[in-house]
C-alpha cells in the first residue's frame, strides 16, 4: 500500500499549479458579468491544457484525454484547493452529455455538448412523476407524434427536478408506446423548455426551503419536441436512461465532504460543552469508524480504477454507507444540539437569506440527511442492489422485469 | 498511489485459506472444540511451513499489512493456534528464541498485561507480554508461570487462567520503549484483522444459505426483510476492510497516526465482528442455533475478539484521548 501518487503525477501537479498561479484567481475589483466572463475564458484555457472535460472530443468542446484517473485527482485536487472552478456541474454534465457521447446523434451532439459544457444550457432531469419514483418504469406522461410526424407532443407531470428554476432544457422519459410492455414504451426525448406549454413550480421541502434554488415540479400541456430531439430509437428510452458516466469517475474526493462534515460535528460538541463528555466521546469514534471506513474505501475504489482492476462489490455500497452515516450524525447532533433545536435555523436548507446561526443550523443537516436515503436510488433500492448485483441473491419478482 | 492488495498478497491469501480449508473441515473443528487440547500440532505445522511465523521478522521483507492478511484468513476458517502471539514474538526479536519462533518449533502464547486469561497457554513454550505501562517481557513456559485449565467458552483458542512472577522471564523494551507501544498496536491490528475474516465467513455462510433453503416455494433470499438484512452485514463488513488495511499500512509506514488508527479498527471490526454473528444466526433461523451447524464457532470467537486486549469502549476512549479532543 501507499498513498503517494507518485513522481510523474507530482510532477504533472508542479504543472497544474503554475498554471494555476497565473490564472487564477480573478483580479478582485471583478464583478457581476465582468466576473462571469472572466471564469468562462477561464475554463476555456483550463480546457486547452487539458485539465477540464477530459473524457469529451475536442470538436465538441472538450480536451479529449486519455483516461488518467490519477491526473485527473490531482487535477480537482489542485483546483479546489485554490477554490478554482472545475467544468459545470449538475444533470447537464453528469447525465446529458455522457448520454449523448454514447447514444446521440451527430446533430444532436454538435446541437447540445458545447453549449452544456459552456455553461449556457442548463439541464432537468425529467424522470420521477408523482406516481413513478422507485418503479420509474411506470412513467405515464404521454408522447405523442404530431399529424405530420414531425413533432413530439408531450403532455403529463414531472416532479424532483433539481435546478429546475434555472433549466433552460430537460431531458426526459416519457411513454410513446402505450401498448408495449412496460420497459418498451418509452422514449428518451430533449426539450426546450421556454414554450408556452411548460409550467414550472417550486417544491417546498420538509427543511423549508422554498424559491429558487430547490427542487420543482414541471406541467406538460402539449408542449412540443422535434422528433430529431429524440435520443435513441423510440420506444427504447429505457435504455438509454441506463447510460452512464463511465469515465475517471472514480475520486477520492467524495469522502472529503463526509469528513468536512465529522469535522464540524466534532466542533459543535466542543461548542456545546459536552466533548468531555465519555458517551459523547464514544459516540463520535463510533461514527468515525464509519466515516473513515468510507474514506479509505473510496481509496480502495480509486486505487483499483487506476490499475483498471475490478473493485469488487464496494462501489454498490458507498451511497447506502453514505446514507446511513448522515443519520448516524444527525441523531447524534439533535442529541448534542439540545433545545438549540426549538430554533428554526435562518436561511432553511442552508440556501436562503442567512444571518448569524448558531447550533440550530444542524436542523439542515438533520432534515437533509433524509433526502439522501430517498434521492438518487433510495435506501431500500439501494439494500435490493447490494443483494442482487452484490451477493447474488435471486431477483424480487415484482421487479424482475427491470434491467 | 497504490490501496487495494497486490496479485501476491492475494495469492498469499489464497496459499493460507487453501492449506487452512484443509486443516479444519467444520468435523475437524467439533472434534477439536470437545476435546482438551488447547493446540493442534498438525495444523499450526503447516502454516508454519508456509512460513506465516516469520512475517514480523525483522529481514522478512514483509509488514503488518501482510500479517494481518494471514489473521485475516484464520479468522475465516476459525482456526486453532496462538497466531497472533507468534507473530508478536518474533516481531519483538524472539528473546533468543528467533529461529525457532520464526519456524514456529517454539510457540508463543500473547498475555495482554493485566489479563489472567491467556489462549493456548498450555502449549505455549514462551509467554510474550504486553504491557503499554509496564513494557513488553518474553517469559519462557515453566518456573514462575502457573496455568490453570478452564472451561473455555472460545473452543478454537481455548484460553487458561494464567499467573505470571512479576520477574519472571526477561525484559525486552520498557514502558517507554517505543517498541512497546508499536507492539501493543500491532496486536490490535491483527485482532481487527481476525475479526473481519470471521464476519466476512459469516456473512458469506449467511448469503449461501439464503440461496439455497427454500420456504414457501422459494429461496428465502428472495424475500426482502431477508435480503435487506443481508445486505447490511455485508455493508457493515466489507467497507470496514479498508480500515484494517489502513491501520496496517500506517503501521507499516510509521505513520504519525498509526496508533490511532489501530485503536479504531480494532474496536470498529469487533463490533463488526459481534453483530455480524449475531445477524448470522438470525438469518438462519433454526440452523444456526444448533451446535452440530458451527456457526457458534465464529459467535465465540466474535465474543473473544471483542473482550480480548480491550474493549471498542476502551479502544474508542483512547482513540478520542489520541486525536486531542
């Protein structure tokens, strides 16, 4: 074992770090649009060198590397830690552009990659409905092809959108086929969503966050689509939901907020008064255990990936692991937190308007350690994977038809 | 940047499992957990032969990570033997007694200071003790040593009730020796490493099981509460496989925070270690609880690991001691 990276990636480190110190950060008195464009050229040289959107081809805007998942670590390492802006995040960057990468037309590509990485186009994900969560198979908003087939017309609900007030577009599942079996019916559409048949609502959530920067519903209303924004073959939207980002997704940085998170706990006891306290004490080694066990595995993940071995079955457990962690903390906060938890925290969520808060604020972490057992595969699909695709347990037959 | 085992180690691991397998079919175990012995000569010669008593020695090449990787696997097939206390010994340069410890004609038993309890005492050649307040001694078999054989409730490492003469044997490092608290680190190391083989076996019983019986027309595995329950003893074992191979690395690598991180893992694995076989026998239902099944073999063993150098409690206290808070 050994954690160094290595000559050659510390050397490539020296490099990322010059280049750092001579474009970043901006000049102070930058503000507003100045300061906007002045990131934009920023990730534009960034991307010249190589250091952002590895894995996409230069023609659409990206560096075209080759896989390195060790250059690739130093790479956020160095950035975050002059608090450098890495590519554009959210759905666009995670979801769109590998869809399209693997299953995109060449119109399609040339129409959405750029324009994503750039920043101009910000993407929903139109997948949960109220009445399809977990079975997301069970989608029922409609699609259907206008009298000269040019066109989809899409009318029903989406729900759980994040960044649903700035998205520009969404990409989405909806059922076509309402006669095939369940996982046929479906196809993968893009949308505009500036047109008059999209309306979009804020969802107010059980931390209380509300506006513009939580989640939204979406109201389909013969909204239209052209039917070359359709991705894939029709009917097979399922499908092509199932891709992935495959490349250098391996980081070591996902533990980092865990830890960052052990840390302020750790903080709040002593701020408290009670970090004398044994059962204090005991509890908090016990919920490092966890923590560390967390961190160290997505070591494991990350060192395997660099020598392109396979990990085994950890990488299905670190979002359960993850999940059941931020509970640990949250009992063990609202127990340190006392009747500072009669207190509702300025700015809920930890988005809004804030003033001065004091140990009220882990009411945010409290609540928002629930939204992770339900987000991005809840907790119960997660116990189903790690049994089925981890210890080979047979199929629930409800579910034997999902792939 | 290197943490996942290399293709050596792993062969390793399987040289170990493989020569175990056959050393201790779960029939060789009941016979050994109903006789009196606390040793088996034939099977702690062939691991000897394959040279795991030397690992700790100061030429092997090898470190802590590969020794806990053996324990690891003993802990998997509940095997008999002072493993531990063998490596230990020959780590803390054997007293005189290197070679022979090394190629394991001598055997030593582990006595945590303080402890009257002392597994596999009665086959013992030496006692190494170790102490983090009084130093680390080696004390040979014989004057000044009195065993008193009980009725064990661990049957794969019977312990004894040991006394020791306070001036019995000889000192190897004192209190402040820093041998003496890397010593006592490495133990807890490998007593984690122990304990993840043992939970990782369990677990690995659990899901077989769970596969193949069948109830109400079909494999319980299929049930949810089941395989939900299955899927936490295997969330609970497997991510916690790094933090014995951390500790182990840190150890290796002198580390500033190699104490702590052995404190850590011996205190998460044991807990690791006794839920996952209790969850076992839950998950086998009837089975499990009989004696004939030997799944109580790895619940014993978990009991011992847990008690054994220190409690989690205890292990967690210092842990919290060690980092200032």
């Amino acid at each position: 074992m050994d954690l160094s990276y290595g000559e050659a990636a510390e050397a490539f480190r020296a490099e990322v770090r010059a280049f750092l110190s001579s474009h970043w950060p901006p000049p102070s008195d930058l503000r507003g649009a100045d300061l906007k464009a002045f990131v934009r050229a920023f990730r534009g040289l960034a991307t010249e060198r190589g250091y952002l959107y590895r894995a996409i081809q230069k023609r659409y805007g990206g560096s075209e590397q080759p896989v390195d998942v060790i250059r690739a670590q130093v790479i956020r390492e160095e950035f975050s830690r002059v608090r450098a802006p890495m590519e554009v995040g959210g759905n666009g960057m995670n979801m769109t552009v590998p869809t399209l990468l693997e299953k995109g037309t060449d119109e399609q590509k040339e129409l959405f990659i750029r324009k994503t990485l750039e920043g101009d186009y910000i993407w929903g994900q139109g997948y949960s409905e109220p009445g399809a969560g977990s079975d997301l198979a069970s989608v029922r908003t409609k699609g259907e092809l206008s009298a000269d087939g040019s066109k989809w017309i899409i009318n029903g609900q989406k729900i759980w959108t994040s960044q649903g007030m700035q998205a520009t577009h969404m990409f989405m599942l909806v059922r076509t086929e309402p006669d095939a079996p369940k996982h046929d019916g479906i196809t993968y559409l893009l949308i505009d969503l500036d047109q008059p048949g999209v309306t979009r609502r804020p969802i107010r959530q059980m931390t209380g966050e509300e506006g513009d920067h939580t989640f939204c519903e979406f109201f389909f209303d013969n909204a239209e689509t052209p039917v070359s924004w359709q991705v894939g073959t029709r009917g097979q939207g399922w499908y092509v939901s199932r891709t992935t980002l495959k490349h250098e997704r391996a980081s070591i940085g996902g533990a980092d907020g865990l830890g960052r998170q052990f840390a302020k706990l750790v903080e709040l006891a002593k701020e408290v008064g009670r970090i004398d306290d044994p059962l204090v004490r005991d509890r908090l080694v016990q919920i490092e255990g966890f923590v560390l066990a967390h961190r160290y595995s997505s070591y494991r993940i990350f060192s395997c990936a660099a020598a392109g071995e396979d990990p085994g079955t950890v990488p299905l457990m670190m979002k359960l692991l993850l999940t059941e962690i931020g509970h640990e903390m949250a009992l063990l906060a609202q127990e340190l937190i006392g009747e500072h938890g009669f207190i509702e925290p300025a700015g809920a969520g930890g988005r809004g308007h804030r003033g001065p808060r004091g140990p009220e604020k882990w009411l945010d972490q409290i609540m928002g350690s629930l939204g992770n057992s339900i987000a991005g595969g809840a907790s119960n699909i997660q116990r189903n994977i790690i049994g089925e695709r981890g210890l080979g347990l047979p199929r629930d037959l409800a579910m034997s038809g999902e792939r | 940047m290197h943490f996942h085992l290399t293709e050596e180690q792993t062969a390793i691991q399987d040289a170990v499992r493989g020569t175990l397998a056959d050393c201790w079919p779960i029939e060789r175990i009941h016979a050994f957990a109903d006789g009196e012995a606390d040793f088996d000569r034939e099977s702690w010669d062939a691991l000897m032969a394959l040279g795991l008593g030397g690992i700790l020695a100061p030429d092997s090449g090898m470190g802590l990570l590969d020794a806990a990787l053996a324990c690891e696997v003993a802990g998997e097939a509940a095997a008999a033997g002072p493993l531990i206390g063998q490596m230990l010994a020959v780590a803390a340069g054997g007293g005189g007694h290197l070679d022979a410890l090394a190629n394991g004609d001598k055997v030593a038993a582990l006595v945590h200071g303080g402890s009257t309890y002392v597994p596999c005492a009665r086959a013992a050649d030496v006692f190494l003790i170790v102490d983090r307040d009084a130093g680390i001694r080696l004390v040979p078999a014989g004057d000044g040593v009195a065993i008193e054989t009980v009725k064990a409730a661990d049957r794969t490492r019977p312990v004894s009730k040991v006394a020791i003469a306070e001036d019995a044997g000889e000192r190897l490092f004192g209190p402040d020796d820093a041998m003496t608290a890397r010593l006592a680190d490495a133990a807890l190391v490998l007593v984690a490493a122990d304990a993840l083989g043992g939970a990782r076996k369990v677990t690995d019983m659990s899901v077989a099981y769970a596969r193949e019986r069948e109830q109400f027309g079909q494999p319980i595995g299929r049930f949810q509460g089941l395989k939900h329950q299955l899927a936490h003893m295997a969330l609970d074992v497997e991510p916690a496989r790094a933090l014995v191979w951390y500790a182990a690395y840190a150890w290796d690598a002198g580390l500033p925070d190699a104490p702590r991180a052995a404190a850590l893992a011996k205190a998460h694995l044991c807990d690791v270690y006794v839920r996952a076989t209790r969850a076992a026998v839950a998950a086998h239902g009837g089975i499990g609880y009989t004696w004939e099944y030997g799944l109580h073999y790895w619940f014993r063993r978990a009991m011992f690991d847990r008690a054994w150098l220190g409690s989690p409690a205890e292990h967690r206290a210092r842990a919290a001691d060690l980092a200032g808070w």
